[in-house]
C-alpha cells in the first residue's frame, strides 16, 4: 500500500563517484549552499533555506561535480513493490536508480518499470530527449524520487563499451563522451567524413584515432610523433611543433579544434578566444586542466563565451571539459 507522497523543499546534488569531497568544495566555493546536507551515500540533499537561490530562478546554479540533480524532490513511503513502482510511474515514464544500500529492493523496484537502457553503449550514440528521473531508496520502504533532474542520462552517467586493443590511450573516452554530450546539448550530428579536424597535443593519438573511427581527416600536432599506425594513416597530418604557438590563420580554417593539452587555464583561455576571434574554426571542444585548486572566476569565463558549455565528464578527472558550437548542421527531422 502506498502510503504518503511528500514534496521536499529543497534538492539533491549526486556527486561522481569518488568525487564527492570535489562536489561539496565546489557548492562551498561557488556559494550555492550553506551549511551541512543530508547524506544518503553520494547525495546530499540540501533544504530550501540552505540554497543561495531559489531553484526555479535563473541564478541557480547546477554544479559542474553533480552529475545530476533533483530539482522537484519527492519522499516516497511505501509497503509494497508494486505500490512503489506505480508511485514513480504516476509521475512519468523514465527513471534510472542511485542505489548506495537495499541493492535487491531496488532492482525488484526497476523490473517493474519501464524499461531504459543503462547498459554500455556502443559509440557512437545518440541520446534520448525524454525527461530521466532519479531516485533512491533511503530505507526498505523510503525513497527520495524526482521527475525533474538535470541529466537525461541514467542516473547522470555516460558509460561506454572500451576498446582494450586499439586505441593507443585511454585519452579516447574522454572525446567520445565530449561528443555525445556536444551533440545532444546543441543538437547537432556527429562530425564525419566531411569534418577537418584539429587536434593540438594530440600526442599518442587517442583523440585523434576517435576521430578518425567517424571518418573525420585529421590535423593533430604535438613535440612528439602519435603512434604508428595513426602516423602511417593518410588521413592524419602531422606536424612536430607546439600546437598554441600556430596562428589559426596559417593552418584553418577547420570545423573542430580539440585540445587535450596539459596548460595552465589562463593560457587555454587566451588561445581558445584567439581562434574563436580568427574565424577558423566553428566548433571546439577543450579539456580545462586544473592546477592545484580551481579558479571558478576563470571557469564561468570560459561558460559565458557565447554558444558554449562547461560540463564534467564521466571520464574526466580532476578537469572539466569546455565545449564551444557554431555552425554545425543540424540532425533531420
């Protein structure tokens, strides 16, 4: 039976895994809550009265190290499974669990539901627009749920089937995760074999082999050679040289530039408004390295650069990920 359904004042922040003390750093230092959550595993859930801004006004703030949030919470108790499972899809149809206890109950809870995909996926893919709802169960016959969240990824993760032999890094995760997320927030397709790309630092070449799996051509520059096989393929150039100190207008014009480079972020910023300000380029895609604590005055600079994102990607690690769209043509109907 069910016996309550409760709206909560606040919401809820789910922190990557592993990264909840960079979560809770970044709502301290970028003022979006005072005072303590209430935890429940990777989720802290902060009352109304902590937020610096109301949820429903545009300066609330969704936190780069949330993966997702709850925006319209909800207390759930229940006696019953199926009561349960009737009460999130009275809500809507789509929801994906963070589980950090009563792992059996909840996936009773799931088979109930409709079914969502929230297996590996094949890159690349492109992702579903309807709403994706989170919950969790704090006790057997507790849960906090929320149709609104900011996230239409399960549970606000991308997680992707790897390719143990071929890539010649890990590096490659990060751009296939980058574009998945570019093309859904802007709308857009998948670079191809009409794309000229440029990789700076591109050395082993993980990004550049990613790119090259879309049929892009590629233009990737580092003080060090990519591997072999990236060396010996006829659609990548290479040039030995350092990548920031080329001027846009002797190597563009291109349709992506993409840097994985290892820089402080004040030069990244310098050299990613340099070529937005040449013209070479309609679509970028950057990894922020940070050094040592994060500037969040720079990190807002690079978000307010017009028709740009600041997100953190599942494979990211202590960095964030800035993503800049021109013009890109945009998927059929």
């Amino acid at each position: 039976m069910l016996i309550s359904v409760e709206p909560l004042d606040g919401v809820a922040f789910l922190a990557y895994p592993e990264a909840i003390q960079f979560l809770l750093s970044e709502l301290k230092d970028r003022n979006i809550c005072t005072g303590k959550p209430q935890m429940y595993g990777d989720l802290c859930y902060f009352s109304r009265n902590q937020l610096t801004a109301s949820p429903e006004s545009p300066e609330f703030i969704i936190p780069y190290w949330a993966r997702t949030t709850m925006l319209e919470p909800k207390l759930i108790k229940f006696e019953s499974i199926g009561d349960a499972a009737r009460a999130l899809k009275d809500m809507q149809r789509n929801w994906a669990g963070y589980q950090y206890q009563q792992f059996r109950r909840a996936q009773l809870i799931q088979e109930k539901l409709p079914y969502i995909n929230t297996k590996l996926k094949q890159w690349p893919f492109k992702v579903p627009q309807s709403p994706m709802g989170l919950y969790t169960l704090t006790d057997a016959n507790t849960m906090i749920a929320s149709s609104a969240t900011s996230s239409p990824f399960p549970a606000g993760a991308v997680t992707l089937i790897e390719d143990h032999e071929n890539p010649p890094s890990r590096a490659y995760l990060k751009v296939q995760e980058a574009l998945v997320r570019f093309c859904s927030a802007f709308g857009v397709d998948f670079p191809g074999p009409e794309s000229r790309c440029f990789d700076a630092g591109a050395c082993p070449g993980g990004w550049t082999w990613a790119l090259r799996q879309l049929g892009c051509t590629v233009f990737a520059v580092d003080r060090a050679p990519l591997c072999d096989e990236l060396m010996a393929d006829p659609a990548v150039t290479f040039l030995k040289h350092d990548a920031f100190t080329l001027p846009p207008e002797e190597i563009g014009p291109f349709d992506f530039v993409f840097s994985d480079v290892i820089c402080y972020p004040e030069r990244l910023y310098e050299w990613v408004n340099l070529w937005l300000e040449s013209g070479k380029t309609r679509n970028m895609i950057c990894t922020i390295k940070m050094q040592g604590g994060i500037n969040w005055p720079l990190v807002e600079k690079f978000a307010a650069i017009p028709d740009s994102k600041v997100v953190h990607l599942c494979y990211n690690k202590h960095e964030l990920t800035w993503m800049h769209c021109g013009e890109l043509s945009h998927e059929s109907d």
